[in-house]
C-alpha cells in the first residue's frame, strides 16, 4: 500500500480526514466537513483532499463509518451515506465501523490521551474493550493475536438495559408505558437517550417539564438535570462492567464517545466506578483488578484507521 494514506472517521454530524504520510506518522492535514453538506461519502472525499489536502492522490485509505459494515459495504446509521468502498476510487481501500477503529488505537494511546476512572493499570498483552455514548452506543473488543491486535465489532449497545436499583427500574417502566415496548441500552446511554433518561425520570418524579436536548441536559443546574446525569453515569458504570465480564476485558475498559470528554469531572466524582465492579461475590475481585479510562485524544479513531493499515500493511497474517 503505497503512501500517502487516507484515514477517515464519519459519524452521523461530522466527518473527520487525515492523511498519514509515511510509516508511523499520525494523521495529519486534519479536517472535519459537515456530513449534511455533501451528497455521498466520495463527495466528501473528493471536497477534502481538494481543499485540504494539496490535492494528493492517496494509494490506501480506510474509513472507519458510525454504522453496520459488510464486507467492503457501509451504512451511516444516522445519515444517507451507504455504498461501497470499492467505488471510492483509491486502491486498498478498507472500511470499519467506528468503535473497531476505535479499539485498535488503544494500544497506541498514553499520557493525555487517557484520564483513568480506577482500578490498577491496564495489563499488558490482554484483552481491551472500548465502549461509549455518542449518537448511539458503540462497543468493540480488541483481542492480541501474535504481534498485533484484531478489533472485534459488535451490537453490544443493542442489550437490555443494565437497571439495578429501584429507581432505574422505574424510569424502565415509566418509559415502557409512555410508548416504548423495549427499553435497550442505547436507549438511555447515548446522546440521544440521555433526552429519554430525563422524560423517564420527570414521570418517576412527577415533574413537569419539556424536551431537552442532551447538551441543554449536561449544562443544566436544575435537580432533575443534575440527576438526570448522576443516573446516566451509574447506567453507563453497570454496564461497563457487564462488557467487562463479557469479553473478558482484563487489559482493561476505555470510555470513548463524544459525549464524556464534555464532563470528566463529573465522571470521575460519579457512581460509575463502584457501579462497574457491582457483581456477585464470585467474582467482585475481577472487576475490582481491570482498569478503566476514559479517552479524550482529539481524533482516535483516526489514529485507529492509521494503525489497522500500518498492521495490514506489515502482516500478511492479518485479515
């Protein structure tokens, strides 16, 4: 795969570009377009190696796209993007959904890249799981192979909500009888869910009070937005754990997403960590000896795209 490369992140609002020069470099030539602005993912390729860009011709590329991925097709879950890569014009090119791109940056990430939420540090040479609320709930695995890492996509922001106290419980069925038959996870843990967290606890309440959007939700100074928050948070913590446990996560949890990078502080002062290690007796020790972390690079899983080509490119074992 002949320099330089095409590495991009699309999410639902914004798609992100860089271009990668050479072996090892991180992307660069950064810039990010509104997805509404332009009709089809080429489109947007070509506006931005054309504005900026210098005009390059790139010889690999990969797009890591927030949505379903098969093979070399691509759906944007929350926009009209869908097609082919094939047809982008650019010899080797690959797609990813977002989260798996997400997770192989993970072993190139360090220092202010990460703040840590508790427990020991990551164990090396371990399995890794990222999962976080942005439009939706994404979650991926990493797992070592060799020399290298494989990400593992999944659906996991599609399981059964992680409720445990009383009060989850009733936001649950409040929610239920307001119109939604299944209360999933994503539901709530995801930028448009925390909206439906904040109607679902006002019924439990019995506050009146209108439709917020998730960033109003996050600033707001009022009790019902303040605990609106504190629940979001304890949710995202059981089910933190619960992905823990599934993939056996001992390398350690990393919390990405466009939402949590807004409100560390409030992450870390919040019932997220002791919500992640709430499990049975049997096992409280395993979840009390994985690390999280919550990322907050500026552009992840653009490093992520970069690193999938640098390992394709230098292992003819990786598929």
């Amino acid at each position: 795969m002949s320099y330089p490369w095409l590495v991009a992140d699309i999410g639902g609002t914004n798609a992100r570009f860089g271009i990668v020069s050479g072996p090892g470099a991180v992307p660069e030539a950064v810039a990010v377009l509104n997805v509404a602005e332009h009709p089809t993912l080429p489109d947007a390729i070509s506006a931005y190696l054309a504005d900026h860009a210098d005009g390059v011709r790139p010889g690999a590329a990969c797009v890591a796209i927030a949505g379903p991925v098969k093979g070399d097709h691509y759906t944007l879950t929350n926009g009209s993007w869908s097609g082919s890569v094939a047809g982008l014009g650019i010899p080797q090119s690959h797609v990813l959904n977002d989260f798996e791109a997400l997770a192989i940056s993970l072993p190139h990430l360090a220092g202010d890249d990460l703040v840590p939420l508790g427990g020991p540090s990551p164990a090396a040479g371990m399995v890794k799981a990222v999962l976080g609320p942005g439009t939706g709930l994404g979650v991926a695995g990493l797992v070592p192979a060799g020399d290298g890492w494989v990400p593992v996509p999944g659906e996991g922001g599609h399981v059964s909500v992680p409720a445990v106290t009383d009060l989850e419980f009733e936001i649950v069925k409040a929610l239920r009888s307001d119109g939604l038959p299944y209360v999933d996870a994503e539901h709530l843990l995801s930028g448009s869910g925390l909206p439906r967290l904040h109607r679902g606890l006002a019924l439990v309440r019995g506050i009146k009070t209108t439709r917020k959007s998730a960033s109003e939700i996050v600033a707001g100074d009022d009790d019902l937005c303040h605990e609106t928050v504190e629940v979001f948070l304890a949710l995202l913590g059981g089910f933190a754990g619960n992905v823990a446990l599934t993939l056996g996560a001992r390398g350690g949890v990393y919390l990405g997403g466009g939402v949590l990078p807004r409100i560390v502080d409030r992450v870390r002062d919040s019932d997220f960590r002791s919500r992640f290690e709430l499990t049975g007796p049997a096992l409280s020790d395993y979840l009390t000896a994985i690390a999280t972390s919550l990322i907050v690079a500026e552009q992840p899983a653009l490093t992520g795209a970069a690193a999938w080509l640098q390992q394709r490119a230098t292992s003819v074992e990786y598929v």
